[in-house]
C-alpha cells in the first residue's frame, strides 16, 4: 500500500520522459503509450483506493491510512498518505487525466510540439497526485511547485502572443503565490515545530500566539488560493484558461483548481477548525469570487472563456462552502458535504464542457460565440452531453449540481439561523448573492447553449457545412466524455445512493466525525431555491438577449459590452510591479550603486588631486592669471552693462598679462646677464660702503 | 596521510603551471593532456587527504611567537578544498575549449592554474596569517586573469579589481592585527580564540574592529557597497568569471567571513552586538540590490555576476545569524551556488562561444538550435530560484529555517528578503528561459542558421553539474549531515 501510493506519484514522472523519449521516434506510438500511461495510473489508482473503501463499507469512517514515507528527500522528507477524500481526488485525476488524454491524440492530430505537451502533461499529474496524496504541507509545497512550473508549459503551448502573455501572468501569479505559501509554512514551523497535517489541529489549539498562526494561514492561504483563481488573484484564470488547449483547460479548471481548494481545506480543517473569524475571511474571498466570476462569465463571448470565468465562480461557491464549515462550528455537516460535492460535482462539469469546446475548436479552430454559432445543431449525441453538464452546474433538479448547491444553500441558510447581529446580515446578503451567481450560471449556460445548438449561423454557407457534419469526435474521444455526462445524470437522479455515500466517505478530511441525518433533496423548500435561481436566470438570459446582442447586416450578434481596460491585471498588478516598484529599487540601487565610485572620485577631486603637470599653464603665472581673469570679468561685465559688442580676435587681458610677464621675465634675464648690469650693482655696492663709512665715521 | 601533502597540494597546481608556461611545447594538445592530468591527480590528492586527514599542523615558516606559516585540515577547510578541487578539472577541460579563441593561452593557463593552489592553501590556512598572506596573493594571482584579453575595459576592470581588493585586504590587516594582540592564540578554533581578559573593557572597539573585518573580506565577497568590481570584471573569458568570479575569489571572501566570525572573533562574542546587526542589515540589502540589478541587467554575464552578488549574501546572511544552524546553511549554500552558478555561467559561456550573442535579448529562440544547453541552463535557472527538488531549494530552506531558529529580530526580515529575492531571481533568470523557449513575434528562424550545442569538453562538466543539482536537490541528507557535524564541532 505504502509503495503502491509512491509508485502513484513516480509513475508519472517516468512515464514522461519514456513517452517523450518514443515520440522522438514515432508519433503513433507515442500516443498510444501516453494513453497506456494514463491508463496503468487509473488502474493503479483503482487498486490503492480498494482498501480504503472496504474500510468504509466496513463501517469505519476511513481516517488517514498509513503512510509512505520517504525521509530527507528535499530537505525535510517527504510523506505520502490515503483518506477518504484524498481517494476520491485521486480517482477523479486519474480519470480526468485518462479522458484527455484520449482525447488528446485526436485533438493535437494538426498540432505542433506535442511530445513536449506529454511530457509535461504526465509531469503534472504526478505532482498533482503528490499534492494530493500529500500527508504533511511541506509534501504538499513541494509538489504544488513543481505543478506550477509543468502546467505552465500547457499555458504556452500554442506560443502565440495571446498564450505567452497568459502564461507569463500565470507564471508571475503562481511564483508569488508559491513564495508566500513558503513564507507562511515558515512561520507556522515556527510556531508550531510541526508540518504534518495529523498533528497541525492539537498544536494549533495548543498555540498560544494566536496572531501569527492567522498570519501564517493567511499567507498558505494566499498561496493556494492563487491556483484555485479566488479574488483578486483570479487575474491568470481568465486569460489562461481560454488560450491553453482544450485538454489542458479541462485539467487546469476541473483539478488543477481543486489542488488549491485542497490546501486551503487542508489549512481551513486543520489549523483553523470551527473557527468563525476564519470562516467569514474564508467567506468574503468565496462571495467575491463567485459573484465576480459569474458576471464576467455573463459578459463574455468566447466558449472557452466563458467556461473559465465559470470555473472561477463555481471556485467561489466552493470557497463559500468552506467559510460557512467554520462560522457553522461543530454542526457543519451540510456544509461540509456540500463543498465536498460540489468539488467533485465541477470537476465533472468542466471535464465535459471544456471537451465539448474542445470538439468544436478541433472541427471549426474558432471559438468566438458569434462564429461557433449553430455548430452544434443536428448532432445529437453532443446536444445530449453538453446539456447534461450545462444542466449539471446550473443546479437544476435531477442533476448531480443540484444536489450539491442545495446542500451549500442549506448550508447558508442554517449559518443564518443560527447567527445573530452583524454577521446575521452578512449571511443574509451571502444568501441572496449565492442565488444570483447561480442565476447567473443558468443564465451564461443557457447564452452558450442556445448559440451552439439552436441558433443559426448568421452565413447560411457555414451552417450548412456545420449541419452536414456528422462525424466531429472519434468514438475514443467521446466515449469519456459521454461516460461523464451520464455521471451527472445518474448522481443527480441518485442522490441517495451516490452523492451521499461518497460525501460520506470523504468527510472524514474535513473533521466531521459522523453524520446521520439526511436530507430531502427533493423537498419543497429545497426546489423552491432552485426554482428562485432559475427564475433569476430567466430574467438574467432576456437581459443578455436585449442588451448583450447587437443587431447587425446578418442578424443579431453576441457583442462584448465590458470595456477592455476594465482588468485588474492592466490597470493595477502590472503597473506596480513593473513600473512604480522596479522604479522605486532602481533609484535606491543607482544611489546606491554609485556610492563608492563617488567617495573616490570626490578625493580625488579634493584630497589626492593629482600635481599639477608643468605645461598646465602654457604661459604666464598664477598672478598673471588671477589678474587677467579679474580684468577679463570686469570687461565683460562692463560690456554686458553697456550693451557693446564684443569685437574680433580681441586678446584676453589672462593673455596679454601672461605676454607682458614674459617679456619682463626676458629683460630682466638680459639685464641680469650683461656686463653692464654686473658693474653697476658693483657701483651699488661701493656706494653703500662709502655711506656707511661716512655715517659710522 | 602525511601532513607534507597538504603543502604538495599547494605546490603542484603553480609547478605544473610553470611548466605549461615555460617548456617548447610542439603541439597544443599535448600541453592540455598534461596539465589536465596534473590538475586531476592535484584533485585526487586532495579528495584523498580528505577523507584521511592529516591529525597534525605543518608548519612551515616560524616568524616569532604565535606567528607562523601553517597549514593544517579542519571541517571548514575540508568543504571549501573539496569544492573548489572538485570542480577545477571541469573547469579546466571547460577552459580549453573556450580558449580555442583567445590569444596567450600558455599564460593564461599557468596563471589559472596557480589560482588554483593559492585557493588551495586559503582553505588548508591554519592561523589568521597565512590566510591573509594567501588571500593577498590570489588577489594578484587573478589580476593577470581578468586582464587576459587587454582590451580597455579589461583594463580598467582589473585596476578596479586590484583597488578594491588591496583596499579590502587593509581593513582586513587591521583585523588580524586585532586578533594576534587580544587572541590566545592565531590559530582557527572553532569558538574564537579571544582571550576575554585582554579584551576586558574593549569588547565594543573589539565589536567595531569585527566590523571592519566583515567589509574587509566583504569586498572580495562583494557585499553591497564594495560589488561594483564584480559585475565589471565580467570582461575576463567565461572560465575566469565562472571558475574566479563565481567560485574561488567571492568564495574565498565568504570563506575568510566564516573563519573570522566563527573560528577567530567567536559567535558568542558577537552574537546580538551592533556589530552582528550592522552586518546582517549589509547583508540582507545586498541581498535585495544584487537580485535587483540583475533583473535591471541586460548583458548576460553581468545580469549572472549581479546574481552572484545577491547569492553570496545568503551565504554570508547564514555567517552572520551565528548560530550553528546559520553555519550549516552558509556552507549548503556555498556548495549548492557553486554548482548552480558554474553550471549557468557555463552554459553563458557556451552561447558566447557558439553564437558570440552577449546579451538577453539577443537569445530568442536560441532553445531550439542547442536544446541541450538550454535544458541544463533551464535546470540551473529553476535551482537558482529554489524550486524544490533542486539543490537550491535545500539551501535557502536550511537558511532560513536556520534564520527562524535563531530568534534575532532582524533575521525575520531576512526571510522576506530571501523571498523578494527568490522571485526576483525568478525574473531575471525566467526571463532568459523563455525568451530562449518561446522567442516574441517576429522573431525569424534563418537569423540561426548553423548555431549547435557545442562540444563534448564543454558538455561534459555540465551535464555533471546538473546531475549534482538535481542529486542534492533529492536527496542531500549526507552533506546536510556533514555540515551539522563541522557545525557542532564534530568533524
């Protein structure tokens, strides 16, 4: 077991480099052992997941099992462990991973640089494993790292500008959101002298410094929510999503999201359980980032990123379902189930929508609304699956999303009567803005069905080439994608039977000891919630169609009404960081930079000045030059005064006294020299005896 | 073994280098065969003494009353020799491919050769003298190296080189000075050897008096403000930045720190004076400075040099917690930036060699023409920035796990300072990465026609390299262990 949980995450990793090392060679080949790989992880996967489930069925809540250690790897060692909830997130990779990648060999048939996409690809999910897998937080920093940096080279894949600028943001987002994680597990170490995630929750309530373990969980928060795209670090999800190939988006939204959803439950269970001051920072982050998420998922055009500012909303109701596991306390179960579903619930969703968007690019390579249109009428079975996974997340009863936004909105609605004052009316707007995000996903779903799969494309040209396309997937490519669909329909016509049973068996993550009740997901006062979303959706939908359609020569057009500078990124991350920062460094370091040479320059200017070299002065002396100088200034400021001109080749008075002291110089040397000179001072001489003599006589 | 090899090993590199210099070699090759061979065994000897120390000191000169020319092997001494005798061979075989292109080859080598036995000798120095003695010799030793091409710029590097250093070594005379009046002894013992009874009222004059030690040897570690020679003296051939600038001399200089501060001064001395903040405060801006005059950088090999600068200062960063642990980080990093930073300056030098292109911008889409530089410089990037899984990750994690055990107030801001650099070094080094990975729009492939990997000579060190970054990177517990011993005084 403990052996079979490294070989889930090293296998992968192997795995890369054979993969890449057969499609130097061969191409079909390589396809065909990227799916293998894909499939020996499930199947494996599968395996070490049977004795956690026996464990449950046996009637034990399956707590952490035992672990796999691997001592001073990396540093600290690295710890490995299987619960419930970790086994439901290894299987949903495993499966996701299996899906794209058999989609993949038909997706990428024209594209270029593909090995290196596999390579990356089975990276990932090994590291994404290792994060999930991970019994302590550093085992999960570590992986979560190395996540950052392969699925960065899905972002890039296509090497246009639109990706590389992407990419650059999600690069930029995921190194300071890793660097801060690395500063908070520093402290909380600090704190605490202990990591592993078994042992944070007796610690932590232990700790007596309670403002630095919020300070430390605030800044692990930080970190992970920036993978998961919870506001304000959503910036790269938006853009990321969109640009990056269609198997790769389903990934980076339907798990590459919940590696930093399970580190924030991780630190949410563990360090902060029932902790209500917690669960409402949880809160707010979670309504921001599902409200923001929604709008811009409203306003946009593209399939692709429409889906991804729905992932990020969806990400919020999960955020909010985390917050409300701490404000409820100790009777948190519906939340708890809620979150746990709903994360599973999404993943599925986004795996079959995100591949249905992927169908349409790989046939048509467009993916704006208004050039898509119509490219889903008269086929049957994509009609059927993207239905399923647009009535899925938009909560309507009989799928599986109902269920879990139900137990999310009962969640709320028992925070609510249990509250009081402030908090009390928070709730109250959480409640409403929870019902208008999912409105608003009806809504959104239903603009991105109603154009594939009803309307007309405005050139009748393209519609009829669209309608006489009956082969758009390979039966490879589809079969995952229809098993998922029909997931959703079974989870939501089951509830009691599935949903149930796996919210039970991963509960155990999120602290909840036990759960008996159980409840009617098809009672009246759970539809009418449903019933008041999808009324707001109605609404929401005839605002799109009145306000967000432009009519035009060939008929109404969807139209992009949000302005493009209206972005977080280009209107405050990017000015900061690379102009008003690096500006304010750069003049500390020129100063700074510059302070030696300066102190040596000043003494050489003052102290050490170098001896003056004789032909310096080409003529006169120093007294001949201050003189000039003065007579020169006084000239020139008499003419300045008068307003004369000042004539040509005119000499200086610097050089004409400079002349006249040479000359004296040259006459008294003459005179010193000549016979004439040397008698008279003789005479001089003789002069002064005779006086002297005279006087003293 | 006998202590008599610890001077042979001194001795071999500048003989073997003399003959390079002087005999009528026919062919080139020749030379090369043998010099490498002399480097090599050299090597081996040392790694040989290593693991056998020597118990006793060789004294070879004895001036007067504690002061003598003596060399002996102690922990500190066996982590610096083996890291610098490691990696000179590479770097040798590295040298004689790159010099293909340069004039005065013969002399060239002799001088790097003999910079390897003055490294040498600084880190089997047994007492303060004879490492000031050495430390100024390789400053002259290295002079020669930097003025190789003797261009104008070169010049001046090295007249810069030779003023900071010489000035550098004044403060440190003062220092030693210091040490042979107040200390028991001038031998390095692991606690200091200040005799408190002398010092008696001076501990503050003694404080400042470390102080300026710290900058004296700091110049040759490049803490801000004594750098700006470092990033200049970039004229000199790759090997020599690679090898001189980024190995011996800024290691020495952080060597030299580590022996005055833990070995002579003593941390208990320091620790918690104004002297220890004065340092750390240096230290940590040196940190931010370098990282961010690298980002600002376009030349390839300075934007390398000013990343040298901001590493050393971790090095220097864990000398100055002065705790055990501080110690134990300054030393895994003082191994793990030699490996990183000969590794990415290297592959520098094997891009100038084959494309002669020496700034950033001129790397687009250079990945595709020589994939296997690329990856090794890809590989030291991510180590360089801490990635975990890469040696670089275990050092910074020791230090500042080393920084938080410590409990001085100020080293908490040196954990920030750890991370604004890490994603500043993030930056500068990504930023070449992707260039080279996925060039900007408009960029023409043709412009690169005919550019490859270089030879085996250069690829060789390399790729040893970065199977050792990634070796530590996984698994350093050994090393890590071998430090906590030097740390506590075990080994």
């Amino acid at each position: 077991m403990a052996y079979l949980l490294i070989f889930l995450v090293c296998f992968p990793f192997a795995a890369a480099f054979v993969v890449y090392g057969i499609g130097r060679f061969h191409k079909a080949a390589r396809d065909y052992a990227a799916a293998a790989a894909g499939l020996v992880e499930f199947a494996a996967m599968l395996i070490a997941v049977c004795p956690v489930y026996k464990m449950f069925v046996e009637g034990n809540m399956p707590q952490a099992l035992r672990r796999a250690v691997i001592p001073g790897v990396c540093g600290m060692g690295l710890s490995f462990t299987l619960d419930g909830f970790r086994s439901i997130y290894g299987v949903i990779a495993a499966f996701m991973w299996l899906a794209t990648l058999l989609f993949s060999r038909e997706y990428f048939k024209h594209h270029r640089n593909r090995n290196r996409y596999y390579l990356f690809n089975l990276m990932t999910l090994g590291a994404l494993l290792g994060v999930f897998f991970a019994a302590d937080l550093f085992t999960a920093f570590v992986f979560f790292e190395i996540m950052s940096f392969t699925s960065y080279v899905w972002v890039a894949q296509e090497e246009n500008k639109a990706a590389l600028r992407a990419a650059e943001t999600y690069l930029a987002v995921a190194v300071i959101g890793g660097l801060a994680m690395l500063l908070g597990l520093f402290f909380l170490y600090h704190e605490l002298g202990t990591l592993d995630m078994a042992q944070l929750l007796s610690a932590a309530s232990s700790c007596k410094n309670k403002a630095s373990l919020y300070l430390a969980g605030a800044l692990i928060f930080f970190g992970y929510a920036a993978k998961a795209g919870a506001f304000p670090l959503h910036i790269w999800l938006p853009k990321a999503h969109p640009v990056a190939p269609a198997p790769a988006s389903a990934l980076l939204s339907g798990i590459l999201t919940k590696s930093g959803i399970f580190g924030i439950i991780a630190v949410s269970t563990n360090l902060f359980l029932w902790d209500e001051r917690w669960g409402l920072f949880v809160l707010a982050i979670g309504v921001a980032t599902m409200a923001l998420g929604a709008v811009l998922a409203v306003f946009s055009v593209d399939i692709k990123r429409t889906l991804a500012c729905s992932s990020m909303s969806q990400i919020g109701f999960i955020l909010v379902g985390i917050g409300m596991q701490g404000i409820l306390g100790e009777e948190n179960a519906l939340a708890v189930r809620g979150t746990l579903l709903h994360m599973v619930n999404h993943s599925l969703f986004k795996l079959i929508l995100f591949l249905v968007a992927g169908t349409v690019y790989m046939n048509v390579h467009k993916l704006d609304l208004n050039a898509v249109r119509g490219f889903g009428r008269k086929k049957k079975l994509l009609h059927a699956v993207f239905l399923s996974g647009a009535l899925g997340i938009g909560g309507i009863p009989l799928f599986s999303g109902y269920i879990s936004k139900t137990l999310l909105h009962e969640g709320i609605v028992e925070g609510i009567a249990q509250a009081g004052g402030n908090v009390l009316w928070f709730l109250k707007v959480v409640e409403w803005l929870f019902l208008i995000s999912g409105g608003m996903t009806i809504a959104y779903m239903t603009k991105l069905y109603v154009a594939l799969f009803w309307e007309k494309n405005s050139d009748s040209r393209i519609q009829q080439s669209y309608d006489g396309q009956k082969t758009y997937w390979s039966p490879v490519s589809g079969a995952p994608v229809v098993f998922a669909a029909g997931l959703v329909a079974l989870f939501g016509l089951l509830p009691q039977i599935f949903m149930n049973r796996i919210a039970d068996f991963g509960g155990g993550f999120f602290g909840l000891a036990d759960y008996a009740g159980s409840v009617s997901y098809f009672s009246l006062e759970n539809l009418k919630g449903a019933a008041i979303s999808m009324a707001i959706g109605a609404v929401i939908y005839a605002g799109i169609r009145r306000f967000l359609m432009k009519e035009t020569k060939a008929g109404k057009e969807y139209v992009m009404a949000l302005p493009k500078w209206l972005d977080l990124e280009q209107l405050l991350y990017r000015p900061l960081l690379l102009r008003i920062l690096p500006f304010l460094g750069a003049l500390a370091c020129r100063i700074l930079d510059s302070l030696v040479d300066f102190v040596i320059v000043l003494l050489r200017k003052s102290v050490y000045r170098d001896r003056k070299i004789p032909h310096e002065l080409p003529e006169g002396n120093t007294l001949t030059h201050v003189l000039g100088k003065i007579f020169d200034g006084a000239r020139r400021g008499k003419r300045a005064l008068l307003r004369q001109e000042i004539p040509e080749n005119e000499a200086t008075y610097e050089h004409r006294f400079a002349v006249q002291w040479e000359k004296f110089m040259e006459t008294n040397t003459i005179i010193g020299r000549s016979l004439s000179f040397g008698l008279l001072l003789f005479y001089v001489g003789l002069v002064f005896t005779l006086l002297y003599l005279l006087i003293c006589s | 073994m006998n202590a008599i090899c610890l001077l042979l090993v001194v001795l071999i590199p500048p003989l073997a280098g003399a003959v390079v210099a002087l005999a009528p070699w026919r062919r080139r090759t020749h030379w090369m065969i043998f010099l490498e061979f002399a480097v090599v065994v050299n090597s081996v000897l040392v790694w040989l003494l290593l693991f056998n120390r020597p118990a006793d000191t060789l004294t070879l000169i004895h001036f007067t009353g504690e002061l003598s020319i003596a060399f002996r092997l102690d922990g500190l001494g066996t982590v610096f020799a083996g890291l610098v005798s490691f990696l000179w061979p590479f770097a040798t075989l590295y040298a004689f491919e790159y010099m293909t292109k340069e004039k005065h080859e013969r002399v060239f080598f002799f001088f790097y050769t003999l910079t390897y036995g003055v490294t040498l000798a600084i880190a089997l120095s047994d007492n303060i003298l004879t490492m000031y003695c050495f430390y100024e010799m390789l400053t002259l030793a290295t002079v020669p190296l930097v003025m190789h091409t003797l261009s104008r710029e070169a010049v001046l590097a090295s007249r810069k080189y030779l003023y900071y250093s010489i000035g550098g070594a004044a403060f440190a005379f003062i220092g030693m000075i210091f040490i042979i009046t107040y200390g028991d002894t001038t031998e390095f013992l692991l606690g200091g050897v200040l005799n408190m009874v002398k010092v008696g009222e001076n501990r503050n004059v003694l404080q400042f008096i470390y102080f300026l030690t710290f900058l004296g040897f700091g110049v040759k570690a490049a803490v801000c403000p004594f750098n700006s020679w470092l990033p200049q003296a970039g004229v000199a051939p790759t090997p020599v930045t690679a090898l001189l600038h980024a190995v011996a001399v800024v290691k020495s200089g952080a060597f030299a720190i580590l022996r005055v501060t833990y070995y002579s001064f003593g941390t208990d001395f320091l620790r918690g004076s104004f002297a220890q903040s004065a340092v750390m405060a240096i230290v940590m801006f040196t940190i931010v400075y370098g990282c961010s005059m690298a980002v600002k950088e376009t030349h390839l090999k300075r934007r390398l040099a000013f990343s040298t600068i901001s590493n050393l200062s971790y090095i220097l960063f864990g000398a100055v917690l002065m705790t055990p642990l501080g110690l134990v980080g300054a030393l895994s990093h003082m191994v793990f930036h030699a490996l990183m930073k000969i590794c990415s300056f290297f592959c520098a030098g094997a891009i100038i060699h084959q494309t002669e292109r020496i700034y950033v911008h001129q790397l687009d889409g250079l990945a595709k023409k020589m994939p296997k530089i690329f990856g090794i410089f890809t590989v030291s990037a991510l180590a360089l920035m801490g990635v975990p899984g890469l040696c670089g990750f275990i050092s910074k994690f020791n230090l500042a796990s080393a920084a938080i055990e410590s409990g001085n107030l100020l080293s908490y801001f040196g954990i920030g300072c750890l991370l604004i650099s890490a994603l500043l070094t993030a930056i500068y080094m990504l930023s070449i990465v992707v260039r080279a990975y996925f060039p900007a729009e408009g960029f023409r492939e043709e412009t690169l026609e005919g550019i490859t990997d270089p030879n085996w000579m250069m690829l060789v060190p390399l790729i040893v390299f970065v199977i050792l970054i990634v070796g530590f990177g996984v698994f350093s517990a050994p090393l890590v262990t071998l430090f906590k011993d030097i740390a506590g005084g075990l080994f």
